[in-house]
C-alpha cells in the first residue's frame, strides 16, 4: 500500500472520527502525500503520509483490539501532540479496517523525535503519519516544518 492509498483510507477513517469536523488532502514540496485534520474546537494538525515495506519486527497479522477512545482535549479545552497521537491512534483502530493490524503514536517510543501516528498494514507494510504542523483555532501554522505547538 502506498502513500496514496494510505491518504485515501486515513481521508475515509479519520473523518468519521468524534471532535475531527474536517479532513483534507495536503502536499506541499517534498511532502507528496498528507492531511489536514481540523478539530471540533477549531485547532488543525498536518501530517505527512509516508510508507514502508514489511519488516523483520511487524506485529502479528491479526488485529489488535481498539482501545477506548482517549480524551483529545485537555482540562483548558487544547490539544496537546500526546493527546492528538493517541486520539488518531485509538480512532484509526475503532475503524476495524481490515487494512491496518495495529496504530501507535510515536511517543510510545523511546525513540521518537517528533510526535506521528505510526501504523502497521495488512501485510507487513507500514504507514507513517508525522505531525509536520499544528496552529490553534484562528492561528496559522508556524513557518518551519516540524515547529509543534505544546498545545494547539
């Protein structure tokens, strides 16, 4: 599956997601493939899509259970990237697409440098959706890629 594809089924998924009141296709130089999430409160997070072939480490083939959904906005009403990681994480998985076995936010990693949603395919395939930006309701991205606000 590639990143094209993954767009398409993370467009059909997350759409359907509570709190997400839109979803939108975003490119830009050098990042051929993303989304635009934008959230009941007005916040939007941009992702890049990118993907991978199977790896010696994938998980089982058979799916993991959807976990509850986790709250997505803090006690002041803002999203932080931990919260959108396990949010997306959890919504991906709720779907029951018979094209993902597992979803994860980078941060459950030891080694993530920035915050994402991680997938693993039918397969043995990955997708990796990386935050590129965040802005708060009524904010423009930062200028930089990979500039995350603490909360948005």
């Amino acid at each position: 599956m590639g990143p094209e594809q993954v767009q398409e089924l993370g467009t059909e998924i997350l759409a359907k997601g509570p709190d997400i009141t839109s979803l939108e296709r975003w490119t830009e130089t050098g990042r051929p493939s993303g989304l635009v999430i934008t959230f009941s409160s007005g916040a939007r997070l941009w992702t890049g899509v990118t993907t991978a072939g199977a790896t010696a480490s994938e998980p089982s083939a058979a799916a993991s259970a959807a976990p509850p959904l986790p709250a997505l906005f803090d006690n002041a009403g803002k999203i932080t990237a931990a919260r959108a990681e396990q949010y997306l994480a959890a919504v991906f998985m709720a779907a029951h697409a018979p094209e993902i076995t597992s979803a994860y936010g980078y941060s459950s990693s030891s080694s993530a440098r920035h915050p994402g949603v991680g997938l693993y395919l039918a397969g043995g395939a990955r997708a990796f959706l990386p935050f590129v930006y965040t802005a708060a309701p009524g904010k423009r991205p930062a200028a930089r890629a990979f500039t995350i606000d603490a909360a948005f």
